[in-house]
C-alpha cells in the first residue's frame, strides 16, 4: 500500500516538476530547490523579526497597541515587514511539508538519509512550535484565542493539572513576566531551529542553502506583492480575557489543529498528534522493502576520467558519492530534470531511478548513459564523465623531484628502485597508474607505479635493463643511493574496474609491475572476484618475485599465479608452462565470454593477444591493455608508455 501511494505521488510529482520545467526552466524549478528555498525563508523570516521586535513592547498593555503602531504608522516599512514575517513563515511551513513529502514519494528515507529524515521531522516540530508561538505576541483575539486554547490542551498532559489555564482565568493573571517568556521563547526556539538546520543537511554532500539569485530575487518580488495587496492586521482588536473569543480567522497553515480542540476531546488531539508524529519517524522503516539476495550495503564506484575509486553507501546516487568523496562532478537541479551530470555507466548493473523522460531518451539509455543524481549502483559500478571535471582530471599534472632511497637488484636484468619525496611529501595515485620520468633535455621515460596506493612512503619502479637504453642504462651502471630524479605524475588509466566477472590478467616481464599495485590494492580492499595471473618470461631469472605471487594465492582462495617461460634454457629445471603466456591462458579459458582481461606488457605481446582474447569472445569493453614501447636511442617518447 505505502509503494501504491509513493508511485502515485511520484507520477504526481514528475508532471507537476515536467510543467513548471516548462515554464520557468530545469535549472530555476521551485521544485529543484525546495530545501534552499526553505534556508532562505527561514533568513526572511529571522530579519524581518528582528526588526519588529525592536519596536515591540514585551509587556501586557504595550504589546497590542505597539504592534499597532509598527503596522499603522510604520505601514511603509514596518507593516510591510509585518506581512512579509506572516507570509514567508507560511510559505516556509508549505516549503517543508512538500520537501518532505516529495523526499517520501521518491523513497529517500533509508539508509543515510534516514537522518535527513528523522531531523526532518524535528525541524517541523520546532517550525510549528515558534509558528504558533508567535501568534500569541500581538495579543488581539486571534491571540487570546491561541493562548487560551494552547494552554488548555498542555493542561491535559500529566503533571499540569491545570495550573497553566489558571493563568488566563483572569485578567489581572496575566503579567508583564508571561510576556518575557513568550518573546524569549520566540527568539531561543528559532536558535534552536536554525541549529537543527545546519544538522539536518550534514549528511547530504554539498548540500546548497541558497536558491539560485533569479529565484531568491522573484521570492522577494512575491512576498513584497503579497504585502501590499493583501496586508497583514491584527484581529478583532486588543485580547480581553474577560470575554470569550467567538469567531476568530485562523491560519490554517499554522493552526489547523485547532478547530478540533473544540471538536474534539484534548486526549484525542493529542494522539492524533502523537501518532502522527510516530507515523513519520517509522516511515523510513514502514516504507522499506525487502532487501534483494546478495545485496550489500556499499559498493565501490569507479569514476573517470582519473580514474577515482570511492565507496557508495545503500541507496546512495553516483553523484552523492562523488562529492562525498570530493570529487568535482558536474550537476545543477540534482533531480534528473536538467542533464548537467550525465554520464556513461561502462561496467555494472544501476537503478536508473526517477528523472524527466526529455532529460535521458531511451535512445541514450541504450547507449548506456545515466544520470549521477538519480542513478544508484546496484552492485560495483564504473562510470565516465564526458568532461574533464573529475578532482584527478581536473589538476594538471604534477611536476616532483624525488629522492632515491634504495635500489635492489632483483634480478640480471631487473632494478627495484624506491624514490622519495621531499618533507615527507606523499604523492596520491590509483593502483596501475605509471610516471614519467623526465631527462636532462625533457625526454621522459614512464615506469608504472609498483606499490599500492595505501603504501605510498615510497614509490616503488621495477626498471628492466634494455640494451643501449639510454635511462636503464644509467641506473645499472651509475646511479646511486641519494641521486635526484625529477618526474610527473600521475598518469594513465590502466586501472581496476568495477564489476563482478572474474579477472584474467596476462603480464610480460615488468608488466609485472602495474599488475602488482593492482593485486596489493584489490587485496586491501577486499575484492573477492576471482582473479588469475599468467606471468610470462623468458627464463626463470626473469620471474623475479614469483615468492611473493605464490604467497598471494597462498593468502588469498581467489587468487592463482600460473608463470609462463618462453624461451627456458635447456640447462634449467621447470616443470611449469612454456610457450606465449597469452596461449596458454587460452588452452585453460578457451571461451572468454563472461571474463576480464587485463593485458599489460611489451606491444608485440599486448598486439598478439588481444585480438585473440576478443576472438573467444570477450567483451571488447572488458578488454584493458597496457603496452611498454621501448624507445630507441635518441627518441622522444612523450606518448605511450616506455620501458627503457
């Protein structure tokens, strides 16, 4: 019954949200802006109190006329600021009951925003209670009316007794000293309000208080219209408790409650309030569905270009979770009517949510495009946004100059070489990510990142000696401990992807190294996919940190190292795979259909094995490659990657 009724109001909410689309435009929807509407009402109605409560007298014979004299002799001002308290404090009442009522239509109830929720109805409670308090402070009729039929119906409430009304029995009960309580009361409760305002939007990312000017400026335009045509004055003349309010104007934005407290028994109205109440805090929970088999809580998102890795929390838009994480990401009405944040989902499965037909065609959907602010991830995600306003795209690239700590010889033909920067100074990438190092004349030579992101002291290079390179030659043979290197970094987008399919990865010789930061990543952080590695080299010298693989797989059940020579000397023992590492990953996956693949070496060996990953069918878009391309002598190699 509670979904029945949701999608009933969100169709409602859709069409109404289609029309004013068409009339004032998605990026000026009211609609798109209830909550920083709602701020900036509340800041109308604050500025506008101050000013009358500088003139207002806090006793109970100047209460009345001094607000008569404010409306009155000050109608050019001071009455106009009068209505324009009444009507935005009603316009901020409407604002919020809608707010929440559309948060309720499209189910943004659970998980973290079912604090949003729960403050919510907090910040409504508090609204109504200064609302209705101030009704009180002019002290004509309508205010003895809400004095007197207030304080009946709290006397009902245990511990009262009656002691409250008594106060109101007769005229010379009231005192100077109500009259303080009431105005502090008014004062400390918006304190109060606001307080809980600045809680309420803690949890949703760059939240925005402030309309967009055009609407802030057509606002005021409204109320000030308002004012003036139709202004606000006090009812029925000064309050006299010696004679009972009759017939009396209501506010029945404020006040609908009322009437039923003559209607009806206080006890009654009293639980038609407190169930009420009730009904709203257990909503998110009333409203939830079952969760699905399998479903997990948080899923992890990977963002282009960059790429950037960031968790989604249940129920958390795309773009929800990229500006928590704080990435730069592109939006405007954040409700799927305008288009801003649209994006192409390349790997997993999201609930495209809630958004304007015009605004996402079906002819875009089958292209695979969503849109951040209603598209949430149904299982691990990866997403690219069509401009370069991600944070790591967004910065240039970085020049450093690094320090170098240690150089191991891992093998004859292989350098561990760790750098450091300077102050302590860490530099953040994404596991598979490489540099560039840049030579005394500005040629630059790129080595992939070996470690993981989280172990970032140091940045760990495997350089491989390429005879007559030019660069691998001078850390064989001259550099040392202390040496400087400048580089720039990082770059490139041979990274994990998000999904569910299980990994092959083929390696040749120091493709080894980008392969290693991204099994160390995946395994802090807990990917469970199955992941295989097919490592191949010329000889057994060239397997310079099999140990270390085979201790994954003995450590990881998802995991498994087959290390491939192809070219063994007749003098070695090996017992293991011979021949091209991506053949023999082929003998043992003969139909790649369902797989993902990620290729990384020299570009005979990425040329070779491509083609005939995609020949036994995998997908072309779960196809990742990166090619080492040695350079010559002499070469520039400011593009693509290079292993000399």
């Amino acid at each position: 019954m509670i979904a029945a009724l949701q999608g009933a109001l969100r169709r409602l909410f859709m069409l109404v949200e289609a029309l004013f689309n068409r009339a004032f435009g998605d990026r000026l929807n009211p609609f798109y802006h209830l909550g920083s509407i709602t701020f900036f009402l509340f800041w109308i109605v604050a500025g506008s109190g101050l000013y009358l409560y500088a003139f207002f007298d806090t006793s109970v014979s100047g209460a009345y006329s001094s607000v008569q004299a404010l409306t009155e002799n000050q109608w050019y001002f001071g009455g106009i600021l009068r209505s324009v308290h009444r009507y935005a404090s009603d316009a901020m009442v409407v604002l919020m009951l809608l707010h929440m009522l559309r948060y309720f239509a499209f189910d943004r109830m659970h998980g973290f925003r079912t604090f949003s929720w729960l403050t919510g109805v907090g910040l409504i409670w508090l609204v109504y209670i200064s609302g209705i308090n101030g009704y009180m402070l002019p002290w004509d009729k309508l205010a003895q009316y809400v004095v007197v039929s207030s304080f009946e119906w709290m006397d009902w409430l245990p511990g009262f007794g009656g002691a409250l009304i008594r106060n109101f029995i007769d005229p010379s009960s009231v005192n100077d000293r109500l009259f303080s309580l009431l105005a502090f009361i008014h004062i400390g409760v918006p304190l109060l309000l606001l307080l809980l305002m600045w809680v309420h939007v803690q949890r949703v990312p760059k939240a925005s208080t402030n309309p967009p000017k055009a609407i802030r400026v057509g606002l005021m335009a409204m109320l000030l219209a308002m004012a003036l045509l139709v202004p606000v004055h006090s009812h029925g003349g000064a309050a006299d408790l010696a004679s009972e309010v009759v017939t009396v104007a209501l506010d029945w934005f404020f006040l609908p409650v009322y009437p039923l407290l003559k209607a009806w028994s206080l006890a009654a109205v009293w639980a038609l309030v407190v169930i009420g109440t009730a009904l709203l805090v257990l909503v998110p929970w009333l409203a939830r569905g079952k969760r699905k088999p399998g479903a997990q809580s948080i899923y992890q998102l990977t963002a282009h270009p960059g790429p950037e890795h960031v968790n989604a929390r249940e129920g958390e838009t795309l773009l929800e979770a990229g500006l928590r994480a704080g990435l730069t990401l592109p939006f405007e009405c954040r409700n799927g009517g305008c288009g801003v944040c649209v994006c192409t989902i390349l790997n997993g499965r999201i609930d495209q949510g809630a958004f304007q037909p015009n605004t996402l065609t079906e002819q875009m959907r089958a292209e695979g495009k969503a849109l951040m602010c209603c598209a949430v991830a149904l299982e691990d995600v990866e997403f690219e946004v069509p401009i370069e306003s991600l944070r790591a795209a967004a910065a240039s690239v970085i020049r450093y100059s690094g320090r170098v700590e240690r150089m191991e010889r891992l093998s004859d033909t292989v350098m561990r070489v760790m750098l450091s920067l300077p102050g302590g100074q860490r530099i953040s990438f994404v596991a598979g990510q490489y540099i560039n190092i840049i030579l005394d004349d500005g040629e630059r030579r790129a080595f992939s990142f070996a470690n993981p992101p989280h172990e970032n002291e140091f940045i760990e290079l495997h350089v491989r000696l390429i005879p007559g390179g030019r660069f691998t030659t001078h850390v064989f043979e001259r550099m040392q401990v202390g040496d400087t290197l400048d580089f720039e970094g990082p770059l490139g987008r041979f990274t994990l992807h998000a999904g569910t399919r299980p990994m092959l990865m083929v390696a040749g010789a120091t493709g080894f190294a980008p392969i290693k930061s991204i099994l160390e990543d995946a395994f802090h952080r807990g990917v469970q996919r199955p992941m295989q590695l097919y490592w191949g080299v010329s000889n057994v010298d060239d397997l310079y940190m099999l140990d270390l693989a085979e201790g994954w797989a003995r450590e990881h059940p998802n995991f498994r190292i087959v290390p491939v020579l192809s070219d063994p000397d007749a003098a070695e023992v090996w017992h293991g795979r011979t021949g091209l590492v991506h053949q023999v990953m082929l003998e043992d996956h003969a139909d790649l259909r369902g797989y993902e693949a990620y290729v990384c070496g020299s570009v005979k060996m990425v040329e070779s094995a491509v083609p005939d990953f995609l020949a036994r069918g995998l997908a072309e878009e779960a196809c990742y490659s990166d090619a080492f391309n040695p350079a010559r002598p002499g070469e520039a190699t400011d593009s693509g990657r290079a292993s000399d």
